[in-house]
C-alpha cells in the first residue's frame, strides 16, 4: 500500500509511472493497493470529510519492476 498526493493536474506517481487520477482529484491525497500476484494497481481517493468512504479512482494493470530497478 502507498499513500501518494497528486499534482496539480491529477496525476499520482507509483513505481516510476504516473497514474491519471482526473481533474478532479488535484494536490489530494490517494491510497495505491498493488496486487503484484494479479499485475493490478488501484487507487482509493482518500477524504477527510468522510473518512469511511474512498472511492475507487482508479484501477490498472502493471508489470512489477524487476530488482534492482531503483539502484
């Protein structure tokens, strides 16, 4: 699980990749779940209003980065 905020476009960045949240959803906070068993990422918008409700933003397939990606 990564917690990420978008830009000022929407876009949240996970695994070196940017993620179009929409327009919407600008310098906002996102909850990212990665299924590495499936090859999905999801991303939950997450609200201060009403914590109990994150609606899914997002949902896309991904290749997990190989080792050694980040070095």
């Amino acid at each position: 699980i990564f917690i990420r905020r978008t830009s000022d476009h929407g876009i949240a960045k996970v695994f070196g990749r940017e993620h179009p949240m929409g327009e919407h959803w600008c310098h906002r906070l996102v909850r990212c779940e990665a299924d590495l068993a499936a090859g999905t990422l999801r991303f939950f918008g997450l609200r201060r209003a009403d914590p109990s409700r994150q609606p899914l933003l997002l949902e896309t397939s991904f290749t997990p980065p190989r080792a050694g990606f980040y070095e």
